[in-house]
C-alpha cells in the first residue's frame, strides 16, 4: 500500500514550485503527484485562496475538512515508506497531520 503524503498551499504558484522540487530533488514520477483545489476561490485557479474557517467546524472531522477548504492540495503517493519518510523530512509542507495511509 503507498503511503500519500499531502500538503496545501494558498496559491497554485506555491504548489507547482513544490511539484517541480519533487520531481527535480527527489526523482518523483510526475504522475504519481496530484494538484487539486478545495473551495469556490480556487475553482478557476485563482490566486487569492485562504479563507478564515475559525469557529466554523466543531468536530474534530469537520476541523480536518475546513483546514483544506480553499486550498491548492498536493497528493503524493509512494510506495517505498522509506522515501515517504525522507520526503517528508526534506519537505516541511508535508507535516504530520497531512499524512494519510492509503
């Protein structure tokens, strides 16, 4: 099973340059990285994403989803967990909280 690591960005500009150090500094198929937007604002590839949700979510659940509303998302699926690991310690967008087993 790959480990998929994800990381939000307020700007597609942010999370392209992110992208690109995958694939150049960590020998990432381009394939295996997915960009997808959460929320109205980012719907056309707008630039001016990142709303305020405080207050907004009172579960735990719903907390996770609002973190990601209006955000540029990056996933990453690896199968070798000992580069997810290295990834991860390279990148610092992709914290602890953003991990996913899948």
């Amino acid at each position: 099973m790959p480990t998929t690591l994800k990381a939000k960005f307020d700007t597609r500009r942010e999370a392209e340059m992110t992208v690109e150090r995958l694939v150049q500094e960590q020998h990432i198929e381009r394939t295996d990285i997915f960009i997808t937007t959460d929320g109205p604002a980012n719907s056309a590839g707008s630039e001016t994403a990142g709303a305020d949700t405080e207050g907004q979510d009172p579960s735990p659940a719903s907390r996770d989803d609002a973190a990601l509303e209006d955000k540029i998302v990056i996933s990453v699926d690896i199968a070798d967990e000992a580069k997810a690991a290295k990834v991860k310690a390279a990148f610092a967008e992709f914290d602890a909280s953003d991990v996913a087993q899948g």
